[in-house]
C-alpha cells in the first residue's frame, strides 16, 4: 500500500505540526498546571484555560479546523488515511486534539449527527459542535453491566405518545463535567423483545434536562482530568420528544458500532504520536544526563531498548495506516477493516504502554512528575486499552475473523481438490 499523503493532506500535516511545536509546546505546563488547580471535586467551578481558548482561536484563523470529518462541506474533506499522521501530530500533547476540535468525545458525536441526525438536530447540535461552541458526551457504559458488550445495556429509552422517557445510571461518561456540554447521547434498550441488535435506541439530551443528574466525577490514578472529566451520571425519568431519537427506534447498536470505526484509527494514531514524543524525551534525557561517568544512553542496556522502542512505534504505525485505508476502500463493517481495526486497538495502546514507562524509567523521579506529559501519556495508555473495547475483546474478534478466514481458505482449497490445509 501507498501511504504517501497528497499535497494538500501534506500541507495540513506540516502547518498542525508547526503549530504544536511553536505555540502549543511551549504553554504546555502553563495549561496543565491551571488545570492541575482546579478543585477535583467540584466540577462546577470547572472552566477552561485561557491558554486553550486562545490556541482554539488562533488554530481555526489558519484554517485548522474541523479536521477529522471526511465531509468536505462541515470538515477538511480528508480521508482517515489523510487524517492519520494529523491525529498523530495531536497525540503529542494530551490536550492538543481540542484546539483544531477533533477531540473525542466531540468528534464521534458530530460524526453521529452528520450521518445519522435529523436536520432539526443537525441544526440545533451539530452545527453548534462544529463551531466548538458548545461539547458533549456520549452515555454508554454502565456499572452494573459488562458494557464491552453494548448488547447488554440495560438504561431505559421508554415511547410514551410524542415523548420518550429515559431511566438508568451511566458512567465513565468522558466530557460530561466540562462547563460548556450541553448535549448526550445517551444509549439504552428500547425494545428488549427485539433481535439482539436492534434492541436499543439513541437519544439526544440537553445536559440540563428534568431529571439529569451528574452525580461525580470519577478519577484515573486519581486524576479527573478536568475539564472534561468522567462522569457517572443519573437519569432519572427524563423526558424529551420523540424527535430527539437518532435515525430510529431500535438503531442504536448499529449506529454506536458505525461510530467507532474511524474514532479508534483517531485513538491509535493519537498513541503513536504520544510514543513518538515520550521515545524523543527518552533520547534527550539519555544523552543529557551523566552517571558513573558516562551518559544515561551507554548505561544498562539503553541503546538497545531505544531499538526495540523504534521498531515497535514503527509496526504500529503501519498496521494503523493500513487500517484507515481499509476503512476508506471497503468501510468499517468489511470483515478486513474489522480485523485491522481489532490489531490496531490492541498493539497502539500496548506500544503507548510500553514506550512511556521506558521513558519514565530513564527519567526517574522526574519521569512521574507533573513537568513533564509522560504519566499523562501513561494513563491514557493504560485507560486506552479498557477504552472502546478491552484488549480481551478486540483479541476475541481478531481471533474470530482469522479463523473464519482459515477456515474460508481450506474450504476453497477442497473444493479445488486439495484436501491439507497447508
């Protein structure tokens, strides 16, 4: 496969890259540390950082903007294999994919409306989103259920005449504490009679609806990343027109499955920059610091671990450029897309992994101090590979479409009279 980007992917690739490292960079501890000020158990008194909002302007002024959507008419009309090196670029700073709005939950959410949404919610929330006026979340999982499965949601989406009524409890519900999200797309079971995947609905729900309550922010190694944080949020008989349902009752599993696809290409991509930048920290460190006369990279076994580290951020970046470009020639669902999707999602966290807490381990104390992004990187990696799917899943589904494709093969070997599977 050719993964030469065009010239005007190219150019996005080179101008998002500049961006970062001449004006984001260098006010990365600055935002960090005001968020690192905020009170983590009030989120109310949440608010955004003067650093951000001025970077979001100064971004969308060059036309960086909107990115991620393939639409040429709302985003930059780029394809996922275009966009690919532009989400690795963002990876190297944790908060750098909202300054061009291409931060999730957002974009899966206005990938949702644009392809799926009335234009009524069009009008009233993607167009919004769009102008990054306003966030949202996406309320799928659950804690009483093994939500890997979205099968198994049980909150409530119940039609009664021109309303539907919502009850249940969802968390780790990403974005919900920042102060300007107005808008969640909230997943439940509508029709549990129905077949399996067509038992559950999409609702749209202003945050400020009757009877939606957040009732926490949940924390990552204690950390609730604000702004947007992870809530657990309590609907509670909340009402709101039937019109609010997305495409239709009983879609909802398909619509959450044709969301993913292009979000974990976003996701993997965001990885490797992140372990392009922690393996760049590693070197720097290696070669500035000095210990029992000779510098950090001569010393027990570095060279070669940097090695290694090249190679593995390297495959995963070919594995995940692979992907996006089945996305883009076959779609999603096609049984190849879905098997590189599973690899991506498994090897880019892992690789993530795996770089930072070399990175951190050269580093020593400093490497788990709030100066530096590394334990940032860390937790995401780690959250990462629970994130949109478990390892253990994505293994499970590998495994299940190279089976089939086994077992396909050796079908049309008998068939041509060959009996071995070899």
């Amino acid at each position: 496969m050719d993964f030469e980007a065009g010239a005007r992917a190219q150019d996005y690739v080179e101008r998002v890259s500049a961006f970062i490292e001449h004006q984001v960079i260098p006010v990365e501890h600055a935002v960090l540390a005001e968020y690192a000020a905020l009170d983590r158990h009030d989120w109310r008194g949440w608010r955004e950082s003067a650093h951000i909002l001025r970077l979001r302007e100064s971004a969308r002024a060059q036309g960086l903007w909107n990115l991620f959507l393939p639409d040429a008419e709302h985003g930059a009309g780029l394809t996922n294999a275009e966009y690919a090196p532009i989400a690795e670029a963002t990876g190297r700073v944790p908060f750098a994919p909202e300054l061009f709005n291409c931060n999730a939950p957002d974009t899966g959410n206005m990938e949702v409306l644009l392809h799926y949404g009335s234009p009524e919610q069009q009008a009233r929330w993607l167009q919004p989103l769009l102008e990054g006026t306003i966030r949202s979340c996406f309320c799928m999982t659950e804690p009483e259920v093994a939500s890997s499965d979205a099968t198994n949601i049980e909150a409530e989406v119940r039609f009664e005449g021109d309303e539907v009524v919502l009850t249940g409890r969802k968390w780790w519900i990403t974005g919900a504490g920042h102060p300007r999200c107005e808008l969640a797309l909230f997943l439940g079971r509508s029709d549990p009679e129905a077949p399996r995947h067509a038992q559950h609905t999409i609702v749209a729900v202003p945050m400020d609806a009757k009877g939606l309550r957040i009732e926490r922010m949940l924390s990552v190694f204690g950390e609730t990343d604000p702004p947007y944080g992870h809530g657990e949020l309590v609907f509670h008989e909340v009402r709101v027109p039937a019109t609010n349902v997305i495409l239709g009752r009983g879609r909802g599993f398909e619509i959450a499955q044709g969301r993913l696809g292009p979000g974990r290409i976003h996701h993997c991509m965001r990885c490797i920059g992140a372990a392009e930048r922690a393996l760049e920290l590693m070197i720097r460190r290696g070669l500035e610091r000095i210990a029992f006369g000779r510098s950090l990279l001569d010393l027990g076994g570095n060279r070669e671990r940097i090695a290694d580290l090249r190679l593995a951020i390297d495959q995963a970046r070919l594995l995940t450029l692979h992907a996006a470009r089945l996305i883009d020639e076959r779609g999603a669902r096609d049984s190849e897309s879905q098997r590189a999707i599973a690899a991506i999602k498994i090897v880019a966290p892992n690789v993530l992994q795996l770089v930072v807490d070399e990175a951190i381990q050269l580093h020593g104390a400093a490497g788990l101090a709030p100066d530096l992004p590394l334990a940032a990187f860390f937790v995401q990696a780690r959250a990462l590979r629970i994130a949109d799917g478990p390892d253990a899943v994505h293994r499970q589904t590998l495994a299940k479409l190279e089976i089939a494709a086994q077992q396909a093969r050796w079908e049309r070997r008998a068939s041509d009279g060959k009996t071995s599977p070899s």
